[in-house]
C-alpha cells in the first residue's frame, strides 16, 4: 500500500465514499513526492534565495510501482517547482487510486447522480480492515504519544497539512487542540533524514499557500 492510498482512504467518508477535504488533490500530491524522496527516487533541493524549491529525479532510481513509476517519468522529462510536482502529481489521483482499492475488494463504485441531472462516482467502503489498522496506528502516535515511523510520521504530516489529523482519530480524553499540536510538531519531521525532511517541509509550505490562496479568493467572491 502506498502512503497516499491510505491518506486516501481516511479522508473519504465510509459510508458516502465522499472527500473530507478539497485539498486532497494536493495532499496525494504531495504524499507521492514524499514517498519518492523516500525511496531515494527524487530529491528536493530546499528553497534558495527567490529560487523555489525544485524537485528532480535521481538518475537510475526508478521505482517498479506503476503510481510511483509514472511520478518518477514526469520528473525524469523536467524537474519541477515543488509547488507545481505537488500539484501535477495529485491530478487524477484520487480516481486512479480509488480504482485500485476497488480491485483489492477495499473500496466500491457507486455511479449515481445529483438531482438526477449531473454524474457523480463515489468510493464507499467495502472492506475497512487496512483502514482501522492505520488508525490504530495513528493512534498510538497522536494520541498515546509512541514515537511515528517512516509511514506514519509523513502520513501524519500530510494530514495535518490539510488540517484533518485531529479528525480521524478519536480524540476523547486528549482534544482536538493536542491532537492537532502533536501532528505539527511531528510533520516538523525531526525522525526523517534529510531527504525526507525537505519534502516534507516543501510539501507543508506548498499546501499552506494553496490553502490560503483559496481562503483568500473566497473571501472575496
């Protein structure tokens, strides 16, 4: 399972098969870009200067997962901005992805259609037991404090960078507030090497500008 497929499936809702978030685009993104620099695939060259943060791939490092694969193509043409790979590499994501889970029996189909008019496919669950573990391990690592791993802490850090890590987990007894601050600090990436950590950081930096670029366009609509 790739990070950004259980991202995926903790925010859509089991029963609608909906998004939590209209971030999630960016969010898969970003999960792809971090999963590469984690394989050593890609590596980004931190912010210098008024040059953006750059993401490249790294010659003889393909990765053989298809998802990751055609990720590490596009990079391999032309590196990009990472604000601009976060966003190329999210597009299309969510479908691609929700038809894989639903090949391996985790997610369905559902083809309807609003007011009868417009066509709309969602992702119910079929099969939550991938899902609750990764819950379980989130956790013991927001909640219980267990220290995250190398799948869980940048899951943790996408999650917070679109403000849900407190909301998919049970926060009875801790709150909202503690969840919400031990996943930042965790998306701080102090366990990851470097490589890992720059990601990381260039994929929260590029979702708070989207998220406050869209907050700002609404406001003024």
């Amino acid at each position: 399972m790739l990070i950004a497929e259980d991202l995926l499936l903790l925010v859509l809702d089991d029963e609608k098969g909906t998004l939590a978030s209209s971030w999630v685009q960016q969010a898969l993104g970003g999960a792809i870009l971090t999963e590469l620099a984690m394989a050593g695939s890609v590596e980004v060259m931190p912010k210098s200067g008024f040059t953006p943060a750059k993401a490249m791939a790294v010659p003889g490092r393909r990765p053989d997962e298809p998802i990751l694969a055609a990720a590490y193509d596009s990079l391999a043409v032309k590196p990009m901005s990472a604000k601009n790979a976060v966003t190329n590499l999210g597009k299309g994501l969510h479908e691609a992805l929700a038809a894989r889970l639903c090949d391996r029996n985790i997610l369905r189909r559902r083809d309807d259609r609003i007011l009868g008019i417009f066509p709309r496919t969602t992702w119910p669950a079929a099969d939550s037991t991938h899902e609750n573990a990764v819950r379980g391990q989130l956790v013991s690592v927001l909640v219980q404090g267990a220290t995250p791993d190398a799948r869980t802490g940048p899951l943790i850090a996408l999650l917070s960078s679109i403000d849900l890590a407190h909301k998919v987990v049970d926060t009875r007894g801790v709150g909202a507030g503690a969840v919400k601050k031990r996943a930042k600090e965790i998306a701080r990436g102090d366990w990851a090497a470097k490589g890992v950590k720059d990601a990381i950081e260039e994929v929260m930096a590029v979702m708070t500008t989207v998220m406050v670029a869209t907050t700002a366009t609404t406001a003024t609509t």
